[in-house]
C-alpha cells in the first residue's frame, strides 16, 4: 500500500515530464546561441587576417539551425561560384599573404598566365610572372 502512494497520476507524471522536457528544450536553446556566438566571433578573426577575402565559416539552414562551412568569397561573391579569374589570382595572393605574414617566411610566388591579370594586389614576396609572348627567345626582366 505504501508504494502505491508513491506512485505518480498520469497527470502528475506528464506534467514533470513537460517541466524536464522545457528545462532541457532550455539548455539546448542556450547551447545553440552560445554556439551561434562562438561560430561569429571566430568568423570575425578570420577575416581580420584577409583583406578581400572574407570567409563564410557556416550557413544557416531553413530550420534556423547553422552548418559548418569554410568558403571564401570576394565581395560576397563564392571563389568558386561566379568569381572572375583576376579577383582569383588576387584572392590567392591575399591568402598567402595572410598565411606568410602568420609564419613569418615570405616565399617566392610563381605566377603562370600572369597577362589574364591587370592589376595584382599588393605583396612582401617576390612575385614571378610567366607570360605568354611572341618574342623567340627568353626574356627575364
């Protein structure tokens, strides 16, 4: 008989398992924003390393809910979407200016088809064009 006593009304049980079901809904909720910041503040240091480029470190999905994600994008527009190939061969030396400038070794950066590009941003490392030429033989300026 005592341990009938003890034992819980449907109502009473379903009603603690709504208050344990909106205690937990709550811990996800802050989880997810603090995730939601996380994912913005190391989005922002990132792209205070780059000066065109700018990363997008996760896309938010219909449901509200973010992916993780690495892409870069120049002006909003994806490397590898609609980006023309001089702002690629910029967003590329932007890249390794970044990463040069982290270590500290600033290496030689060979540049093929260098004539596709009017203006190249500008680089501590020394830059090797490769050109396409009629001239019959080689010259190094």
């Amino acid at each position: 008989a005592e341990a009938e006593g003890n034992m819980q009304s449907p109502k009473e049980s379903r009603k603690a398992s709504n208050l344990e079901l909106a205690r937990l809904e709550g811990i996800e909720f802050t989880i997810n924003n603090f995730n939601k910041v996380k994912m913005a503040i190391v989005e922002e240091r990132v792209n205070s390393l780059f000066n065109i480029v700018k990363f997008r470190m996760f896309d938010t999905q219909i449901n509200g809910g973010e992916v993780e994600t690495c892409e870069e994008m120049v002006d909003g527009i994806p490397y590898n979407g609609a980006l023309n190939n001089a702002m690629r061969v910029n967003a590329g030396l932007d890249i390794i200016n970044a990463i040069c400038k982290h270590i500290g070794i600033y290496a030689p950066i060979f540049f093929d088809n260098a004539e596709s590009v009017n203006e190249f941003i500008p680089t501590e490392s020394q830059v090797i064009k490769l050109v396409v030429t009629k001239d019959k033989n080689l010259k190094i300026n």
